[in-house]
C-alpha cells in the first residue's frame, strides 16, 4: 500500500512585489498573496538536503525560491516521504514538486508536467570485485539488485527485467549499503547518487556509470493548474537564460561536474 507523510515543514518569506493582475488561484479572500507550497523529499544531495544547521539547502532549494520570487509569492517547504509526494500534490497539500522528479509516462497520468530542466540517467552502483558488467548481466536471473521504492529505477526493473529479484527499500543510503554489505548484487538509481555513494565506498564498490536510460526531471504540478504550469515554463526559460543553472550546479556539485566530463557521461541542466 503506498503510504505518505508530511513530517516537517518550514515557512521561508520570501521578497515579492505588490502589482495589479495576480492570479486569482494565488490570493486568498482577502487579496494577499497565497504561499507558494513546494514538496521536496530532502535525503537527495545536492538537490535537496538540509545542512549542517538543519535548514533546507540544495539546488533544488534555491529554484523553489526563484519560482516563488518569479510568482511573486512567499515560499512553504514541506518535507515529504518520496512514497507520497504525488498523493500529497494530487490532494492539495502542495502545490508544486521540485524533488529531481523523472518525467515518466506512468506520473504523466497522475500530474502534469513542465518542461524539463535536467537530463540524468540511470545507471549501477555494484561491489568492487562484482562480475557484472552491464545492465544485460542482471538479466541472468541469478542477481539481487537494491531499489529505492517508487523511483524510476524500481519502475523500470519491475516491468523490463521481471526475473530480477528486488530488495524494495525507502531509503537510498540502505539500498548502497545493500551493495556495501554483500546483500545485493546491483543498486539501480542515477548517476549522480551512484557517483556519490562510490566516493564514499570506494574501497568496496564500483560504479557503472553509462546510462541505462536517458531520464528527463521536471516540476511536477496537478492537471488543472494549467496558468501555473504556463508560468513556470517561463521562469525554467529565464532561469535557464540568465545562468542560473549553470551558478548552481558549479556551487553544488562542480567536482561531480567535472568527474562526469573526464569520463564522458553527460549530466546536461536545459
């Protein structure tokens, strides 16, 4: 049964400039602007974390506050479980999801959409001395692979590797560990989470950087929310135009950046 939570949230005020022709579906009775309400599930560095004061921090962070300022709308950032973050959308409880959330056809019938920001892919996180290779190798049937619940690695080992036993876990750390510790074989997720757990666990594993798929991330909002989708197309498109992505993936992962070029394994902002 999928399940959701809503642990934590935090209020961040944000500037904004008073002026005519605001959207009704962001004031209130009252005129004044409504928060802009943003999910992100924070264990995803350096996208969405909280630092050492315990503060949410990360790029996805810095865009939710662009949006907001853009909307000219104050910023709420709610903390929720990856399990729940389409179900806490879909019942109002945010209203947009900034979380490094793959475009997948699947969530593509749940939500809508924006244009997409980032291409990312999936890839492998095995031991050191594993004899896997490639993708194709976990197609024997004789390896366990470690997924995170709900991602897009767990989406497509289920459907195109059927015969593959899973280790289905809520936690990126514990699926890593999995590997680390001999329990599995494989830990399917992106690049950039793969990279980072071998940083830390170089002794005992090994990354298989190239793609198993291309994966596109976007903000994910409801169906009906059709002027909203409108404008976060353009703030993604002035965003984009003015540098913004490129300042913050040198100030959040410039040493990820660089790996990625040495080895020739893309990880593109758009």
């Amino acid at each position: 049964m999928r399940t959701w939570l809503l642990t934590v949230f935090f209020l961040i005020p944000l500037p904004f400039l008073a002026g005519c022709g605001k959207d009704l579906s962001s004031t209130g009775d009252s005129g004044e602007s409504q928060p802009l309400v943003v999910g992100m599930e924070m264990a995803y560095p350096p996208f969405e974390l909280r630092n050492a004061e315990n503060e949410p921090d990360g790029i996805s962070v810095r865009m939710a506050e662009g949006l907001a300022e853009y909307l000219e709308r104050p910023l709420e950032l709610r903390d929720v479980e990856w399990s729940g973050i389409i179900p806490a959308l879909q019942s109002g409880k945010i209203d947009v999801i900034i979380s490094s959330m793959t475009r997948t056809e699947e969530r593509a019938r749940a939500i809508a959409f924006s244009d997409g920001y980032v291409t990312n892919g999936l890839c492998m996180l095995v031991a050191k001395d594993s004899a896997i290779q490639s993708v194709d190798d976990l197609k024997t049937g004789k390896f366990k692979a470690a997924v995170k619940i709900a991602t897009t690695g767990h989406q497509w080992a289920r459907k195109e590797i059927p015969e593959l036993e899973l280790i289905i876990l809520d936690n990126a750390n514990s699926c890593a560990l999995e590997v680390v510790q001999g329990k599995a074989d494989a830990f399917i997720y992106d690049q950039i989470s793969i990279y980072q757990f071998w940083q830390k666990n170089q002794e005992k594993t090994r990354p298989i950087l190239n793609a198993i798929r291309e994966e596109t991330w976007a903000i994910g909002m409801r169906k009906e929310d059709e002027a909203l989708k409108s404008k976060v197309n353009q703030f993604l498109s002035d965003f984009r135009a003015r540098g913004e992505f490129e300042a913050l993936s040198d100030q959040y992962m410039s040493e990820a950046k660089a790996a990625f070029k040495e080895t020739g394994v893309p990880f593109i902002f758009h």
